[in-house]
C-alpha cells in the first residue's frame, strides 16, 4: 500500500503462480465394498422348470456383481449328474436394468464361462471355490453375475433408488435336464440365496476437505452379457456369423455340442476368425485350448468343447480381465465377425454363443442413470479413453 492506493499485481517471472488444481479421491479409495443379502429360496426340483423371481435388488450402492449361492441337503440315491452338471442347476439367469432392459442373460453353465474367463476375481473359475462341491446328490455351487469390469469400478451401475430397482430372474431346470440319473432316493432340496457386492457411494469430500470421485470411471459404460444358442454347424465347410456388432466385444466364447453334448469333434483345423476383411485368427484347437489356459489364472479344468475365439479382456496385462480397455475389439452394426471351418473337418453339430460386449452409449436417462455431485441424475457416458492412442 502506498498512499492508500493497491499495488498492481507482480507480472513476469517474480509473478505468485497459480494455485495448483486438486485432484478429487479416486473413486476407489473414495468408495468401499460392501455387500448386502437380497432374497433367498428353498426349491425342490421337478418335472417342470420352476421360477424364482423376479425380485428387485436392494438399493445400496453401485453394484459390482451378484453372487448366487446354492446349498443343497436330502439328495440320497445313485445319481449321474448331466454334462453340464452342477452348473445346469439354472436354466437362466436374468438381470434387468431400471427400464426392464436386459443386461445379462445367460444359462446356469454360460454362467460359469462368462465367470471363468470374463476374469472378474484373481481366481475367476467358480469350481475353486473352496466350498465347491459337486456332488450327484448334494452340490454345493457360487456362480455370479458380473457387473463391474475392473477393480477401478467401471461399469458398476447405480444402484441407488429403491423405487427403480434391478431385478433378479432364476429359473430352475427340472430333474430331467440336470442329471441324466436322478437321485435314486430322494431330489436334494436346494437353498438359493442371492447376495449383492457393492461400491459405496461416496461423500463429496473426504474428511481433509479433499474432494472425492463419487461415482465410477467412464459413468455410463456397463458391459453387457448375452447367448445365442443351438447355430446349426454342418459336417462340411461351415461360415458361422455372429451378427450382435455395435459394441465394444470383450469376450466371445463358443461351446460346440454334438447331440447337445459338448464335444471338441464338431469342427476341426484351422479354425478361422475373420474380422471384416481381416484374419485375426488361423489357428488350430490345440492352439485355442493353449491360449485359454495361459491367459486364464488358476483355471480347474478345461471343459471340452469349448473355446475362447474372442479372447480380449486382457488390457495391458496377462490374465483375462486385465485393467484397461486397450484390447476390447471395436465392432460398428456392420462389421463382419465370422468363424470359418474347412470342409469335411469335423462331425457336425451346434454352437452356442456366450457374448460379452461393452456399452458406452446410454440410450435412455432411465436406463443409465448414474448419481452426480448433486444426487441421482443422468449423465451420457464417455467412451473410455485408450491407452496409447
């Protein structure tokens, strides 16, 4: 002060800088797991597929994924558990958004693919849990339902109203299609109880004062499951297109049947994966089965007849389910996804496809909703970022 007049601001390089801006708590330091029971039911299997649902899910948070535990007592009896056994205790299992859309719907056994090798857990195969158990007459089974896609939390959707819930659907298989020979002397009665992982919602500041990221990286983005069973595969030359494009495919698995049975005799070598006008693949089975198993982390067995083709969830790492987007296949509604098999190569049969593609593009508030700094509200996605590009 001079004279009662303010000095000017010092220019140049003597100049104060600015304050540095600071960077909020990332979402998941900012956020804890929580988990939260959701439903639970006591089901004998019969001669008709049974229901169970659909029950909205609890409103906690952001949701990482759904566990569904299944026990078993009372089974007695000489009993042969079908191919797909203990898996194909479900014969679906749906999860719908807010809107009623579907997000996954898969078989109980497509279920322990898309667990398998989604990569969603340091040991991702269900069969080794430690409370695993296959047993003819009392199995004892985890399986999940995957929302988040990695540990930073991408993909969780919010979870955060009561009166606009996701809902759970199961469907239980009858006796016929679980075992090839039912317990002698009695059906085990299963109890199937529902458990929801979760990302708490976090304050907008933590208690410094620092702000915090309250909702996952890339709002909006959530990864989608689905199947497409029974393709017919002929015993000669076969062209077989998978036509859900316009995503990013994370994962694209094939189980090939023989009689509905899964059998590695269906098609045989090379196999070709053909991406629009590109070769991504030429590869013989054996191939197939070394890539699964290396890029797949404590993996209990392989299941015969099944194939990863679509191996890209594996980001910058060496495991499927690798942090980063950087390997996700681009595909738009026109893009060309082909397998194609040589001529008199195998014995003929179908395929199932087991198809894991990523959303960044909401198509409705109520579908996408997401919560900001202010509350619930929508907010349309970003596409992640890759990196390197």
């Amino acid at each position: 002060m001079r004279g009662g007049a303010t000095l000017p601001a010092q220019q140049g390089a003597q100049a104060s800088p600015a304050p540095a801006a600071v960077s909020p708590v990332p979402f998941p330091q900012a956020s804890h797991h929580g988990c939260e029971q959701a439903a639970t039911w006591t089901v004998t299997p019969g001669a008709a597929q049974q229901k169970l649902g659909p029950i909205p899910l609890p409103a906690t948070g952001y949701l990482r994924r759904i566990l569904i535990n299944v026990a078993s007592a009372s089974g007695a009896g000489a009993a042969t558990g079908a191919g797909d056994y203990p898996f194909n205790i479900f014969a679906s299992i749906q999860l719908t958004d807010t809107n009623g859309a579907p997000i996954y719907q898969l078989s109980g056994y497509n279920t322990l693919l898309a667990d398998t090798y989604g990569g969603y857990a340091g040991a991702p195969d269900p069969r080794t849990d430690p409370d695993y158990s296959s047993s003819a007459t009392n199995p004892v089974i985890e399986p999940y339902v995957p929302l988040e896609i990695d540990p930073t939390g991408m993909g969780s959707p919010a979870n955060l109203s009561a009166s606009s819930s996701y809902r759970l659907t199961l469907i239980v298989d009858t006796t016929a299609n679980i075992w090839t020979s039912a317990p002698a002397t009695t059906i085990p009665t299963f109890t199937v109880t529902v458990e929801c992982e979760y990302w708490t919602l976090p304050n907008p500041t933590d208690m410094q004062g620092r702000p915090q990221a309250v909702a996952p990286p890339y709002a909006g983005t959530i990864q989608l499951w689905s199947e497409k069973p029974n393709v017919a595969v002929s015993a000669g030359a076969n062209r077989v297109a998978l036509d859900r494009m316009g995503n990013l495919l994370r994962t694209v698995i094939v189980a090939f049947r023989s009689s509905g049975v899964r059998s590695d005799a269906v098609i045989g070598d090379p196999a070709t994966l053909r991406w629009d006008d590109i070769n991504l693949d030429v590869v013989t089975r054996k191939t197939l089965r070394k890539r699964m198993r290396e890029y797949t982390n404590d993996l209990s067995a392989r299941d015969a007849g099944v194939y990863v083709f679509g191996m890209y969830n594996y980001g910058i790492e060496r495991f499927v389910g690798g942090r980063s987007v950087a390997s996700w296949l681009p595909t738009v509604s026109a893009t060309r996804y082909e397998i194609n098999t040589p001529a008199g190569s195998g014995s003929g049969g179908t395929l199932d496809f087991v198809i894991n593609d990523v959303s960044v593009a909401a198509t409705s508030a109520e579908q996408r909703a997401t919560v900001g700094g202010s509350g619930v509200q929508f907010h349309p996605p970003v596409a992640p970022v890759i990196e390197g590009a």
